[in-house]
C-alpha cells in the first residue's frame, strides 16, 4: 500500500522535476548564447508562482477543479504553444508578423513575455499533478506520504539535472536554439510530458484529430444552419458518406498530422534550402566565413524542429494513426416493458453498463424497431439517450474514444455532452436510475422515438 | 635583438631528442610580410624550426611568439584554429588528394577553413596560371604544376604566414624559377610574411633575408639589399 503511494507520487514527482529541469536547461543555454542572462529572472518568478499556485490545491482535500479540466487547459496550452512557434517559425523564415515587430521588442515587454509562457507553461502541469496526487492521497488515504515521496521525485530529478550540469555543462544547447525553436520545444514537451497521469497519457493527438473532425462537421453544418436549409434531410446518405470522409477519422488523422508537419516543413524548406544572403564582407575570407556561420548557424536551428517533426510522425503512427480508426458498434439486447416501464440491470453476468462503452438496448414497438443507449459519462453519471436523433435517418451511434458517432452522418459528439437536447444530439431520456437498474417509462420512448427522422 | 613588435618572435628555442639535439638555442624576428630564406645542411635543424614556427611540432624549452600569440601555450583547439587562420604550408612532397580534382583540392582547404567556395577557389587556380587545368587530377599534372596547385592551397584562406619547407626539392631549374616568380609576384601583391626552406643557393635569390644554419644553430643572418627578380 505505501509502497504504491511511494512509486506512484515519486513518479509524478520525478517527471515535473525533470520536466522543469530539462526547460531550465534549454531556456537557460539559450539565454546564454544570446547574451540575456538577465531573463532568467523572469523565468524563475514565473516557475515559482507556477509552483506555488499548483501546491496550493493540495491544500483542498476536495479540489475545486476537475482532472478534465486541466486536460482540456494542457491540451490548450499544447496548442496555444504550437500555433505560436509556427508563427515564430514562419516569421523567421522571412515573414514579417506584426506581433514580432521591433518596436514591441522594449525590455518590459520581452519580461512579461517570458514571465507569462512560464506560467502559462507550468501552471496547467503543476496543477494537474497536484490534483493527481491529491487524488491519490485520497484514495490511498495517507497525504503525509504521498506529499513526502513526490518531493522526494521532485528531489531526485533535481539532483540529476543538476550533476547532469556540472559534469558537461551543456549549454551549447543553445546555439540550436532561437525564439520559435524555444516555442516548439516546449510544445514538445508539452506534448509527451504533460499528461496528468503519470507519461502513459499521449494524448494529444488523437485530440488534435477529434479537434479537426469536429471543426470539419460544424463548418459544413453551420454553413447549411446560416443558409436556413436543414442539412440532413437535404442531402442523403450517399451525399454524408462522401462529405462524412472529409471529418472521418481517416481523413481527420492525416490532416491533423499534416496541420502539425506543415508549418515546421515550411519553415525548414524557406531557411535551409534558401540561398544564402550575400554578406557584406570586405575580403573573400570575411565572406567566406561569414557565409559558413550563417550556413551553421541555419542547420543548427533546423536541428530542434527536424527532431519536432521525427517526434510527431513516430508519435502518430505509433498512438494516433490506427487507434481513433475504430467505431464500436454493439449489437442492441432485446428488453420488454414491464407494467409500460422498460427496466435495464445495470449489472448481470454479461454486461455492466457502468464500464464505460455502449450499450444499445432494443424493443419492437408497432413493428418498428426503437433502440435505447445508455453510456457511462467521466463524472461517472450514466446518460440514456434514443439510439437516434431528430435530423437523420436513425442508423443510430456507435463509439469512438470519449465521442459517440452517428452512423449516418459521422458526426461526432463528445459522450460528456449527452443530455443536451436538438440538433445531432441523440435525443435524451428522462430515466429513473437506481438500487441497481435503470427505469424507463414506455410512454416517454414512444413520445421521443415520434420526433425522429422516419427516414422516409 | 629581439623586438617587441615583431611579426615573428623566436626565442631560445631549443629541441632536443633522445639522441640527439635539432635545435639548441635559436633566437630569431622576422617582421611582417618579409620574406626569410633559412637555408643549411642536411640535419642543421631547418624543418624542425619551421615545424616548430607552424604549429606542427613542439619544442623542448623557449618560446614561439606569431602576432602576440604564444603559438606553444595554446590548447589543442586554438592550436588548429590558429593554423587554421594564419599558416599556409607548401612541402616538398605535394600531399595533394590523388582522386580529387585540382580545384576540389583548393576547395578542401576552404571547407577545414570555413566552407568550399567552387569559383573563389578557381580564381585562386587562375591566379596560379591552372585556369585550363581545374578539373585535372595531380596524376595528370607535372611536379610544377601540381606545386602550383599548393600555393594556390597554402594562400586559399590568406594566411598571415606563407612556411615553404623546400617547395622546389622536386623541381628543375626552369620550374623553380617559375614557381618562386609566381610566389614572389603574389607575394608583392598580398605582403604576407613567407619563411622557406632550402638547401638551394640558387632559390635564396628570392626573398629579402638569409639565415644560415649549422648544426641547430643560426650561424648567419644577411639582407639581400637588391631583389633579384625577372632580372
Ligand atoms: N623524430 C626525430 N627523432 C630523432 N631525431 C630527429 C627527429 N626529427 C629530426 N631529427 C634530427 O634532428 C636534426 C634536424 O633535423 P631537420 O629535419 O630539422 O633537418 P633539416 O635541416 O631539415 O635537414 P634536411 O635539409 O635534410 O631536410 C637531424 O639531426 C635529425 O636527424
Ligand atoms: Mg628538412
């Protein structure tokens, strides 16, 4: 028992210590190399209000913020980092972005700059962990040790940072490293290091993926919602199966890896294969050498984003590419009204509809068949829906990740928003759960199953 | 003697093997862009002093000063970039890379410098008189003019110092006289410091200075008042 705690907290210990460490090191080398020691400062505020505001809820047995929650601000600021070193990428190969401009370059700006993408940086992982531990300390009943052994994985990463340092002293780092280089290896690192859960948690591509599926659908969707035409009995089933591959998943984790290859590719096809700029220079030797420490230069600041696109291409085809793929799409189980209430176990030998995949459940009513889904949701509550909506045909869902699909259209719909009435949405039950079944009326099935889509 | 502002100082310089001394004492300035013959018998210690003046050798006790740098107290990687950015070196023998053309020989010592420049490195060639022989390898060169291409080597990254360890031992008389009127016209034009070795009377009627050497010694030191040249 304490020996999970101690393992568990000394992992996540360990990997914010490292995590910080290994941030430290590049920021700190790159500073150097361009002669701006003085920022560090900036930094270290930044890390130590991080540090101080994710202790601090620790402090709240319950805590006021959700795991989810700061997934989806990781995820952000994941995001956030990426879209902004593409930009910095793309204004170093030569483009001229107001944001960089050099009269924003004043020294009060460049502190609040560094200060902030500290923040913005630390914050969301420190306050995950420590929820995460927060949790564990709950679980495991024992806070004293789990806060000891993750200081002690705190301590540990710390002491190799550090011997790490003064035995090589590597702050030639630094010279691979300019502003969007920085950007992109802290997107890096948010992308494989920020999991909440200790590093088994890559997520974040296949978030990106459900991201663009998602941003693909309500583009077509809002388009035909601006025009006043209602999409879905417009355009039939072929017509959805053909614009369903362009916010499949197929198609989605191909974009999504082009949307994260493609700014990076730009980049490195604009500095490295570019001529070179003649340099002023007096003598052939000046020239010489000037135009061999641009060339080094320039290779060396393509190392870091080379490294970003290996890392992402791997990280793709070994977590996002086949794994989002897959709908799940269960056979329904025959149930009957009972005294007109339909009543479903939530547990029996076979099935237990609380572990976290789709159940479809089915009763023939004036020869047609009704179909009811039930799903659990992450706050552990459990949503009954019709295996159907109000717009399309009712081929029903099937599941894919935390997403329920239509089957119709392919339009995905995040399980935590079932409940919400209209549109794509499956249409909510009013149902009656507990000791141990879920109860719902007949009358209620009927009424609903008479808004959906007759298909013909 | 010995002058502060010298381009080249040599002080005491002594080098001593297990069996025997190369040099036993040699003090010596040369001021910049002179051009000094050392000239000896067999074994008085030329190379070895020339050796030592590069970079290439150490010595046993005394000091190297080159441009206010103590050539023998600098650690392996300012040794090389030293070399690197003041010393071309000619030899005897060629040692040019047999399956690389002329002008990729050129721009080899460019890219150890800093990068390979194809047309920089050409022009040197021209310079040389090889303008029609960019492409040939040394095999297909005769001994001038694969000497030729060494000077064009030896000079490519402007070298505060030209050392020359008898550049025509391999020569006959008419390619001598062409490879030092070449060295002595470009000499004119770029006034680096030029230190060359030779056993030949007849080469000391180039260049402003002799030193004589005997047995690790320097034994004589005279001026050529009048340059001998296309005389
Ligand atoms: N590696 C060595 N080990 C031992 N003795 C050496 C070594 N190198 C040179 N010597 C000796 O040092 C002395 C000076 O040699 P050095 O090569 O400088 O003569 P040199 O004047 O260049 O002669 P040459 O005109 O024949 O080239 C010679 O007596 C030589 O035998
Ligand atoms: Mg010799």
């Amino acid at each position: 028992m304490i020996n999970s705690i101690i393992y568990e907290a000394q992992l996540i210990g360990f990997k914010e210590g490292i995590k910080a460490g290994l941030v430290w090191l590049v920021f700190y080398s790159y500073l150097l190399s361009n002669d701006r020691k003085s920022l560090a400062k900036s930094f270290y505020t930044g890390i130590s209000l991080s540090l101080l505001l994710g202790l601090s809820f620790l402090l709240f047995p319950e805590s006021p913020v959700s795991g989810d929650f700061i997934g989806n601000i990781i995820s952000m600021s994941f995001a956030l980092f990426l879209i902004f070193s593409g930009a910095a990428l793309y204004h170093a190969s030569g483009v001229d972005l107001f944001v960089f401009r050099d009269g924003m370059r004043s020294e009060f700006v460049i502190r609040t700059l560094v200060f902030s993408l500290t923040v913005i940086f630390f914050l969301p992982d420190f306050t995950g962990s420590a929820v995460y531990l927060n949790e564990l300390a709950e679980l495991k009943e024992n806070t004293f040790m789990t806060a000891v052994s993750a200081a002690a994985g705190i301590m540990i990463a710390a002491v190799i940072i550090f011997s790490f340092v003064r035995l090589y002293k590597p702050f030639w780092l630094g010279s691979f490293f300019a502003f969007p280089q920085l950007l992109l290896f802290l997107a890096m690192v948010k992308l494989f290091g920020s999991g909440i859960k200790g590093i088994s948690e890559l997520s974040l591509i296949p978030s990106v993926q459900r991201g663009f599926i998602k941003f693909i659908h309500d583009l077509v969707h809002q388009t035909f919602v601006m025009l006043m035409v209602p999409d879905h009995p417009l355009l039939k089933k072929t017509t959805w199966d053909f614009i369903g591959t362009f916010f499949g998943p197929g198609f989605a984790s191909i974009a999504s890896l082009f949307i994260l290859l493609a700014l990076p590719a730009l980049f490195i096809n604009h500095t490295l294969f570019r001529p070179l700029p003649e340099p002023p220079a007096r003598t052939n030797i000046a020239r010489r050498k000037t135009r061999a420490l641009m060339l080094s230069d320039r290779r060396k600041k393509a190392v870091p984003v080379i490294f970003f696109m290996v890392f992402i291409i791997s990280a793709w085809f070994s977590y996002g590419g086949e794994k989002v793929l897959q709908v799940y799409d269960p056979e329904p189980r025959p149930v009957v009204a009972d005294n007109g209430v339909i009543v479903i176990p939530l547990k029996d030998p076979v099935t237990d509809v609380m572990d976290g995949r789709l159940h479809k459940f089915s009763f023939v009513h004036e020869g047609e068949e009704v179909r009811v889904m039930v799903i659990k949701k992450a706050d552990n509550s459990l949503s009954v829906c019709l295996d159907a909506c109000e717009i399309c045909p009712p081929s029903g869902y099937g599941q894919r990740d935390d997403h329920v699909v239509c089957l119709y259209c392919s339009t995905p719909i995040p399980v935590n928003t079932l409940g919400r009435a209209g549109g794509c949405n499956p249409v909510p039950l009013a149902a009656d759960i507990g000791d141990g079944f879920i109860r719902i009326e007949l009358k209620e099935i009927i009424k609903k199953w008479g808004f959906v889509n007759s298909g013909r | 003697m010995t002058n502060n502002k010298s381009f080249i100082q040599v002080r005491n310089l002594v080098k001593e093997y297990k069996t025997a001394y190369a040099l036993r004492g040699v003090s010596m300035t040369v001021e910049k862009g002179q051009w000094i013959n050392i000239m000896g018998p067999s074994g008085s210690g030329k190379s070895t002093l020339l050796n030592i003046i590069g970079g290439l050798d150490n010595s046993t006790s005394g000091d190297v000063i080159i441009d206010s740098t103590d050539v023998e107290a600098l650690d392996e990687d300012h040794l090389a970039i030293f070399r690197r950015e003041q010393i071309g070196f000619i030899f005897q023998q060629s040692h040019l890379i047999p399956y690389l053309t002329a002008v990729e020989n050129v721009m080899l010592a460019q890219y150890f410098h800093s990068m390979a420049d194809e047309e920089e490195a050409g022009e040197a060639l021209k310079r040389v008189g090889l303008g029609q022989r960019l492409h040939h390898r040394p095999s297909q060169l005769s001994g001038g003019e694969q000497q030729r291409i060494c000077i064009a080597r030896a000079l490519i990254n402007s070298p505060g110092i030209l050392l020359a360890d008898e550049p025509t031992g391999n020569l006959d008389r008419d390619n001598t006289e062409i490879i030092l009127e070449l060295l002595d016209s470009i000499h004119r034009e770029d006034h680096f410091t030029i230190v060359l070795v030779t056993h030949d009377p007849f080469v000391s009627k180039w260049g402003d200075r002799v030193l004589q050497m005997e047995d690790g010694h320097i034994v004589g030191d005279e001026f050529i008042k009048e340059r001998v040249k296309g005389a």
